[in-house]
C-alpha cells in the first residue's frame, strides 16, 4: 500500500456548492492553452452540464486537447448524447468499465486538470445544483451541500499523472507500457520539499495498490486526534474498523461529531441508522441533515487536518470504487472547513439517546434487515474484507 506523500507550496481554494465551483471551473477551461482532463461519475446534460459541455467545446475549437472520462453506470442516462456531442466536437470521451467487464467498480472520482497548472478536485458532479442526482429530476428545495478544491503548485502534477493513469487502465496495456507508468507514477508521488503554503496529498482508492489509503488516512487522523473530529458525509455504512476507531476516539474523550445526509434513499437511511445505538452510547454526536441533498464529503480534525474529496464513508467508496480526496494539513484551511461544517451542523437535527431508545420495534427491525441486507452484499462484492 502506497504511503501518503505531502507536498508543499501548493495553493489552495476551497469551493461551496456549484455556484463557486462551475464558474471556477468554466473560467479554468476557457483559459486553457495546451490540455484539459476530466473525470466525473456523473455527467448530465442538464443546464449546469450544458455550459460545461459548452466551455469544453471552445477549448477543443481552440486545438485544446480535451478528454472526457465518466462513469458508465453514473452517466448512463446521458452516457450515448454524450458520446455523440463530445465526437462532434473533437473531444475524446470514453466511460468506464462499460458492462462490468473488469469487475464491479465504478469510477466514483471527480478530477479536473488544465495544462498540468491548475486541478480541481473533490465531490461535485457535472450536474445542477438544484435537481435530484438519484435520477428523478425532483427539484431541491436548495442547492446541493457539497464541496471541492481548486489546486496550483506541486500536487497538480500527482493529480494529473493520476489521471492520465485512469485513462491508460481503459484499453490494453503492453508491459512495457505497464512499466513506464508505474514509474511515472512513483516520480510523480515523492515528496516535495519548498516553502510552506500548505500541505497537501492525494489520496486514491482503487483496487491495486492503494486499497486501503482514504480509510487508514481516516483512521490515522482519528486515532492521534487530540480534542475534536468532524465527519460528513451522505452515505454511512463503514467497515468495523472505522467505526471501532470512532467510537474509541469519543470515549477517550474526543468530541467526535457526525453529519449524515438523509432523506435520499430510505434503505440507506435505514443502513446508516442501525448504527446510531452504539455510536450514540459511546459519545459520538450525529446530526442528520435534512434541508436539501447534502452530497459532502469531508472532514476535519483538531486544527490542522481536513480532507475533501469523492469518497464517502460506506462500503462501496472504502472497499470497491474508485475515489480520489485531497488531505491538507494547515490551519486556515481546516479553519474555513470548519466554519461550513458548523453551518451545516446548525441547520441539522440532532439525534439524542432518547431518539435511539424512543425508536419503535418496527423501526429497529427495519434498520437491522437493512444492514443484513447490505452487509451480505457488500461481503459478497469485497469478498469478505468489508467488516474490517
């Protein structure tokens, strides 16, 4: 398993919801030179995907080289328009592991690179903020609650050697070819050493070398955690051990809080509340959070660590797909990811141990069917490695 690598004198923004993030990143394409590399799960021809579809047209107009890489499962809706438009106009597009022919994983990242300068990386989708991304097209009663990063300086190189990695993984590969990346990947992954802005990493999940590094990040961040640790994310269903290092945080006297998305899906609600008993009795706070989807998935613990990136806290994100997050240790920084998380919080409704208590036996059954439910599945999928 690949070792976290930090690097610094990287420049960091941190993005709210789609009202920051697409001008951003719309103003990133138009003013791209040489490249520009995209890879989102979702890909929606809705207004948002619109006029990103559109800034990536100009870019090719101007001999940009562009390659689009989606999900095929999450862009399956719009994956054949998509093919089309994006041949029109000269754009390379492609979807990943169409039909499963390479297993069950899904490429769950959202990573955009321009001219090897200048990356984005983080939760949001190509798609609007105000409409359901479960296929629906419900309207929301406000914008997604999500997050990314915008990055210029050194990790912007790891990033991009990432992403041509993903890429090359849809066709053939020689061994030789085989071996030139994983040498450009290890050039790409030292540390860099130069004056300190912030420091930063990639962290990824796939199913090679790095299965394990987002969740033993977590629960390295957990386990030397001093005084507090704030968690989000929409879907929560960890394997034990994360949920063991939880609750071991909280009792050794960590204010360890956790905000959950719900209202989505009601046999996800289901799964991530069979956990609220134990977690609860052991000092963990969770609130849930209602007012619209909330689709971040970040953390921050104590002063000076944080992480934003795809990856939930389920068993799908930690054991099967493939992810991307950015860990960044400074503390402004984690302070500004802070303040969004204790909005959220305040928007949220706390679950107390009289609501785990009060819960009737339906209910209880209900949640414990929903777990055995996914934790066979998942077992099945991990082949077993799920419940570590």
């Amino acid at each position: 398993m690949r070792a976290v690598s930090y690097s610094h004198h990287n420049r960091l923004t941190l993005l709210h919801r789609g009202a920051e993030f697409f001008p951003a990143l719309v103003r990133a394409i138009d003013a791209a030179e040489s490249e520009v590399h995209v890879e989102t799960y979702i890909f929606a021809l809705d207004p948002t995907g619109l006029q990103v579809m559109s800034a990536l047209r100009r870019a090719a107009e101007r001999g940009v080289a562009v390659q689009v890489l989606v999900d095929w499962l999450g862009s399956s809706r719009h994956r054949a328009a998509l093919a089309a438009e994006f041949e029109d106009a000269g754009i390379r597009f492609a979807a990943f592991n169409p039909w499963f022919r390479r297993g069950i994983a899904r490429m769950h990242r959202k990573i955009v690179v321009v001219d090897r300068r200048l990356a984005f990386l983080g939760g949001l989708n190509v798609n609007d903020d105000m409409i359901s991304d479960d296929g629906s097209d419900e309207p929301l009663p406000a914008p997604r609650w999500d997050f990314a990063v915008g990055i210029a300086g050194p990790l912007v190189g790891a990033i991009h050697a990432e992403a041509l990695a993903q890429w090359s993984k849809l066709g053939p590969r020689p061994l030789m070819a085989r071996i030139e990346h994983l040498r450009n990947t290890i050039a790409a992954t030292q540390p860099l050493r130069a004056v300190q802005v912030a420091e930063a990493a990639l962290v990824v999940r796939d199913n090679l070398r790095n299965r394990r590094t987002i969740q033993r990040a977590l629960l390295q961040a957990l386990g030397r955690s001093r005084h507090s640790a704030l968690l989000v994310t929409p879907y929560f269903a960890p394997g034990r051990k994360l949920r063991k290092a939880m609750m071991l945080a909280a009792q050794r006297g960590i204010e360890v809080t956790l905000l959950i998305g719900v209202g989505q899906f009601a046999m996800q609600d289901a799964v991530a509340q069979s956990f609220y008993p134990r977690l609860v009795r052991a000092g963990v706070r969770i609130v849930e959070y209602r007012r619209t989807q909330l689709h971040g998935k970040v953390a921050v613990v104590d002063d000076d660590w944080a992480t934003v990136g795809s990856s939930n806290f389920d068993g799908l994100s930690l054991f099967v797909n493939h992810e991307a997050n950015i860990i960044v240790r400074d503390t402004a920084f984690a302070a500004s990811l802070r303040d969004y998380i204790l909005r959220g919080l305040a928007e949220g409704v706390v679950i107390s141990v009289t609501d785990v208590e009060r819960l009737s036996l339906p209910r209880r059954l209900w949640n414990r069917f929903a777990y055995g439910l996914y934790r066979a599945v998942l077992q099945i999928l991990t082949l077993g490695s799920y419940t570590r």
